[in-house]
C-alpha cells in the first residue's frame, strides 16, 4: 500500500505534464504574407506562442511564387526546429494554415487555422500582379479546426 501511494502521485504529475504539452491552441502573431512586386519571390512570417511568460518562436520561409502565394509543405521555426508548418490554398481561394510539433517520438499535434478569401489581394504592378494578405495579424489555430 505504501508503494502504491508514490506510484498514483507520479501517474498524476505525469499526466497533467502531458496535458500542458496537449493545449487546444496556439497563438499566432505577426502574420504577413506577401509577392513582391517586379521578383519571383514570396515570403511568409509569423510567431507562435501557447504561453505569454516563453518567448515566442519566429517561423519563415522566402521562397518562388511568382506572383501568387505558393503552397507551404515544410516550413521552419529558426528558433525552434521542433515546429513545422504548412500552408495550401482552398479551393475558394483562402488558405489553410497548420502549425504542428512532436508530442512524443510517435506523434505530432497540429493546429489548423483557415483564412478566408477576402483577406488576401492581388495589387495590380503594371506588367505584373501580386498577392498579398491583409488580414489580422494574430489569430488562433487550434486542434479542433482541424476537423472542419
């Protein structure tokens, strides 16, 4: 009975450790997107946090559109490999954003978030377009967007 005891206090603690590591949602800040005007190029920018007291973590990528916003399949944290992130464009013209990280050597989490259509334009440059979003900032992926 004595070994007992310290066994269910440890289950315990381990378990609220892996439901910190489980949170709902992750906090994006700093969001742009954008095709430069007369390049090829196109980059992305963000920060993501779950915690206000951590620093956040400042994920990119640069990378050829010309002159749409191209699809994201492994985007990097540089000061946090642990992340990676994706975008892909819907068939309306939005985007779907995932941001996931490994939750154990087996699996990862993934938070979703889709931006809509009206958020992004394209800025008409002369002999070329280029698109670029317009939306918030900051918002919200969660799991649960996930599965909508």
């Amino acid at each position: 009975m004595k070994f007992f005891a310290p066994l269910t206090l440890a289950a315990a603690a381990s378990a609220a450790t892996l439901e910190r590591k489980q949170e709902k949602t992750k906090n994006i800040g700093e969001f742009s997107a954008a095709c430069i005007p007369h390049s090829v190029m196109c980059s992305y920018s963000f920060t993501v946090s779950n915690d206000p007291s951590l620093p956040v973590s400042n994920c990119e990528a640069f990378l050829a559109g010309p002159d749409r916003l191209p699809p994201v399949d492994e985007g990097k944290c540089a000061d946090n490999s642990a992340y990676t992130w994706t975008t892909d464009r819907t068939t309306d013209g939005g985007l779907d954003f995932t941001v996931s990280f490994p939750l154990n050597s087996r699996s990862n989490i993934t938070y979703c978030a889709t931006l809509p259509a009206s958020d992004f334009v394209v800025d008409d440059n002369g002999s070329v377009q280029t698109e670029r979003y317009t939306g918030p900032t900051g918002f919200a992926a969660t799991v649960d967007a996930c599965f909508q």
